[in-house]
C-alpha cells in the first residue's frame, strides 16, 4: 500500500503504479488533475468530508492552442483503466457558474468494472460522465480528444452509498452503471431549472442508468417543482428509477423529453412503483436488469 498526502504527486503516483495496487490518500486537498490507466487500482481516501481531490476546469476556457476545452476535456479526474475501485473520498470541480463558463466535468470513467463507495462528485452542470461517448460524437471529435475518450467500448459502473450533486444533466453519458442507496442533491442554478441525469445510450444497449432506492433531494435555493428527473441526450436514452424517494423540488411531470425533439417517442425510462401524474411515455414494464 502507497500512503500519499496533500502536495504528493496524484499523477506520477498513479502512472507508476502496478495493477491491483492500493493507494491511500490521507485527509487534505489534493489540487490536481489526473487521469487513471493502470487497472485494477483502488484509491482509498480517509472520508468523503476529509479527502477531497479537486480541479477548476471548465468548456469555454481556451488551452494552450486557443481551443476551447469542450465539456469532455473538463473532468477533474479520469478513469481510463478497468477494475478501478474508489472509496472514501470527494471528487470535485469548484470552477462554479456554469452559466458563463459551460460544462464542468468533476469525474469522467471511461472503463468496465468501476466500483465507487461512500463517495461524493461534486461540480455544477455535467458533474459525472460515464463512457462511452456516444457513437456520433467519438466521430465528430476525430482528432481532438485524446484515443482514450474516443473508444466505442462497453463501460459497467457501479456507486454505492455516494453523494452526487450537480445542476444540469450532472450524471450523462452512455454507461451501463446502478446507483445504489445514492443521494442524488440537485444545487441551486441562476437559471432557475435542471435535470439530474441525461442517457445517451444506444437502442442496441439493454441496461443503462438505474437508480435503485436512491435519495433525490435539493441544496437551499432550488425551487419546489424545478428538477427534472431524467432528459434523454440521445433518442433511447434508458433510464430506471426503483424504489426511490423525492423531495418537492422534483417536477410532479418527472421527465423531459429534451427542448423540442420527438424523444418523448424514442426515450426508455422507467419508474417503479409508478408515481401518479408523471409523463404518459413513462414506461412501466420490466426491462432488462441494469448490471
């Protein structure tokens, strides 16, 4: 086991590690962003409140070429490796108002068999991305993100007992992941709404977002009735909602179908027990399990 502490470098630690290695990060903040490729790896922090790893990047900020990030350029840390296990610890991006400054990615995975635990992501819009990007945009970023974002692979995560909170479409992406007695904690927007999780999946994916006895509560500010439950990113974004409990900030409608598309055709979500006066494409049959 590696023992690391605040002003320790997060990126050459993990780039030297081997895989199954464990690296405790002791209590502190690490000001850093890292990405993972060594598989297998867990980080083990002293608790979510205690061990935070943190970054400020955000879309509209311009590299060193004068290119703007995008949002897939934002996170704050990156897993890119399988196996990878995290625990005890916050990952987070402070860069804040998003209504000027765009996306602002705090954790991106971009693997299979991700496990988190006891953790919080905290940042503004599109808090946590889970991979694989959809099929049209690893097309249309040919050349600008770097081979290990543009993979068409399938990616399975699971977070169990974490704190995830955002603004706007802050859990997105393609992955096949569950969420599992997860806190769910929309933050005040000056935009005045948001959505807790945007799906892109593919018609050919069967499992996708499930959250399962999960939270969803709001930050002081947030408007009763101003949350989205879930907006699909793609036509048959899939998501299913068991067994959860919501605080009056969630719309009575629950689901968007996405500014003025015709998802509200194409979009598989579904909600168990069923919950009185929620959108009428709001499936209720059994789908696949979701892991």
């Amino acid at each position: 086991m590696l023992l690391l502490h605040p002003g320790d470098d997060l990126q050459k630690a993990f780039d030297a590690a081997s895989p199954g290695d464990v690296i405790q990060l002791a209590p502190g903040e690490y000001r850093a962003k890292t990405s993972i490729f060594t598989p297998g790896l867990t980080l083990q922090g002293a608790g979510a409140d205690r061990t935070r790893i943190v970054w400020d990047d955000y879309a509209l900020k311009l590299d060193e070429n004068g290119v703007e990030y995008n949002t897939f350029r934002t996170w704050t840390m990156a897993v890119c490796a399988d196996g990878v296990t995290m625990r005890d610890l916050t990952v987070a991006n402070d860069a804040l108002h998003p209504e000027r400054k765009g996306q602002e990615v705090a954790l991106t995975v971009y693997a299979d068999a991700f496990a988190m635990e006891r953790c919080r992501l905290s940042s503004t819009q599109d808090t946590l991305f889970l991979g694989p990007l959809p099929r049209d945009l690893i097309d249309r970023y040919e050349g600008f993100l770097p081979d290990h974002l543009r993979r068409d692979i399938a990616c399975r995560q699971v977070f169990t007992d974490c704190l995830i909170e955002g603004t706007v479409d802050f859990i997105f992406g393609c992955g096949e992941a569950l969420f599992s007695r997860c806190q769910i904690r929309s933050l005040y927007d000056v935009r005045g709404s948001g959505y807790a999780a945007a799906p892109a999946h593919a018609l050919s994916q069967t499992r996708g977002f499930t959250f399962r006895e999960c939270r969803f509560t709001a930050a002081d500010g947030v408007k009763d009735g101003s949350i989205w439950l879930a907006r699909p990113w793609r036509d048959h974004g899939l998501c299913r909602f068991e067994r959860c409990t919501y605080g009056p900030h969630i719309a009575p409608l629950g689901f968007d179908k996405w500014n003025d598309t015709h998802r509200d055709k194409t979009a598989r979500f579904y909600e168990e027990p069923p919950v009185p006066g929620r959108v009428p494409w709001v499936r209720r049959d059994e789908p696949d399990e979701a892991v």
